[in-house]
C-alpha cells in the first residue's frame, strides 16, 4: 500500500477540521492536526483579504512544519455594510470603523490588526458533521522529504469538543431575540460570547438600511507545499434578518438565511447546512486540484 501524502490542516478551529479530514482524508492523504504540533506559534494575520491571510498561513505553516500546508480564512459579508466585518468577522465588536476609508470593509490604518488571536468562533463551527471519527493514525506515514523535526505526536486520539468563548457581560439592549434559548455560543448565565457579540453589532448596524440585507458567507482556502500555491473559494449567498431564529448554529447563523430558503443556518438541520457550507465547497474544489 503506497504511503499517504500528509497534509496540516493549519487551524485550531475544530469545525474546520472536521471538514477538511472527512472530505480530504483517505488513502491518497493523512490529514494533520495542527494540534499534534509541538510549541506550533500563532501566525499573524496581517492581509487585508481573505485570500492574502489564507496563503500567509499556508506558507507560513509549511516554513514552519514541512509538510504541506492547507489553511483558510472565512467570514460574513453584508453588502449594505460595504462588506464588513469581512475579515474581521471573528472580532467585529472590537473594531471601529467610524474613521475608515470607504473600500470594501478594509479599515483605516488605526483598525489593521492581528486576527490571529481569535480563531474564528463566528459561522464556522458550523460545518461539524456527526459522521466524523476523531481516532487519530497512530502510524507516521507520508511521502515527503522534509519532515519537521519538531513535529511530535501528542496523541492517538483526540477528543474535539465545542469550547465556550466570551466573558463580556454587556449586551446591546435594543437587540431582540426569538430564541428560546440564551445559551446559544454555551455562555453561561449572564454572560455574552465574542460571536454574540459581534452578531448584536451587525443587527445595530444593518437596522439603519433598508431590507434585504443580501449577504454571503465566503471561504478562501490555500494549500502550499513549497513549490505551488493552490487558491480555491466557496460562498453561500444569503439575507440577512434582524431577530435571532434557531438554536443549532453558531456566530452569524440564527440570522443568516440561505439562499432558496426561509430558515435560518441555525434552524437548518446539520446535513442540509453541510451541503450549502461555503467551507464545503472550497474543500470540494481544493480536493480537486491537489489529487491531478
């Protein structure tokens, strides 16, 4: 049996996960955790775009490993917000736009920031899908020449579970919710998650225009292995509402309604988000460049 091609899955994100290992782990491919990475650094996210921060990480992670490297960046675009929060979808309540120049979302030069420090809690734990098996190959397997030397087996196995973010108590006092639950990111009482947060802003700010709020969901993902740099993207196109619906998803999904139908992510069953999930369709385009 030929030896599989490792590649690092270059998130901490265990949604994103997830996905990548069910769509691109099989007998060609051995998909590694960037948890299975001994003293691994954070990587700045110093791009402007989600396509520049996804090839820094790539490229970035392959520097730093030798193993080819496959990372994203993700978020939510409204497009009566001029595209925002765009890359900043993962810290959107943090961010003051009041001063930024008018160009797609990209702030002025006192809100360019480092993102790397929030790993993005927002739409993208969405992608979970209930048919993954978390057992790890015990075997160190692959076909390439430069093998990091750091690189340390921490586990066999390894149990992915949701974490709760967030411990900032203030909340927006004009924002309504239908949902019957509080609890939506697992904040405990009284408490309100970085995603919720950033969700409230986006209601505040999209309250002063007029309906439909057209909106997408776009994932930019890179894979580099030190000769080629491979770019794919995915969208699910959308509107926008301004009263939180459902309970299964996370970030921007309770007011996030796809395209086609007139629920929510977050009351869509898992199976059929999965399938609309921009994530999804830039694996599926990923997976076909990197097995010709």
């Amino acid at each position: 049996m030929p030896l599989r091609k490792k590649i690092l899955a270059a998130t901490h994100n265990r949604g994103k996960l997830t996905e990548i290992r069910e769509l691109l782990g099989n007998e060609k491919f051995e998909i590694i955790p960037l948890d299975l990475i001994n003293s691994f650094p954070e990587i700045p996210e110093t791009g402007e775009t989600f396509e520049e921060n996804a090839v820094i990480k790539a490229v970035e992670s392959f520097k730093l490993t030798g193993i080819p490297a496959l990372a994203d960046d993700s978020g939510l675009i409204v497009d009566c917000l001029d595209g925002r929060p765009g890359v900043y979808s993962a810290r959107y309540a943090n961010m003051n736009f009041e001063n930024r120049e008018n160009n797609q979302g990209t702030s002025s030069d006192g809100d360019h920031l480092n993102r790397s420090a929030v790993e993005s809690s927002d739409e993208e734990a969405h992608v979970q899908k209930n048919s993954f098996s978390e057992d790890m190959p015990g075997e160190a397997v692959g076909d390439n020449s430069c093998a990091a030397t750091d690189f340390q087996t921490k586990s066999t196995s390894k149990n992915f579970q949701s974490e709760a973010v967030g411990d900032n108590s203030c909340a927006a006092a004009d924002f309504h919710t239908k949902s019957t639950s509080e609890n939506l990111q697992g904040e405990a009482a009284g408490e309100i998650s970085t995603a919720e947060k950033n969700l409230q802003k986006v209601v505040r700010e999209i309250s002063k225009f007029q309906p439909p709020y057209t909106a997408r969901y776009v994932c930019v993902m890179a894979y580099y292995d030190g000769n080629q740099t491979i770019v794919t993207t995915g969208e699910c196109e959308g509107e926008l509402i301004t009263e939180k619906r459902g309970t299964g998803g996370f970030g921007y999904d309770p007011i996030f309604i796809p395209s086609g139908f007139t629920e929510t992510m977050a009351q869509l069953p898992p199976e059929v988000k999965n399938s609309l999930s921009h994530r999804f369709k830039a694996i599926t385009k990923m997976k076909e460049e990197i097995e010709r």
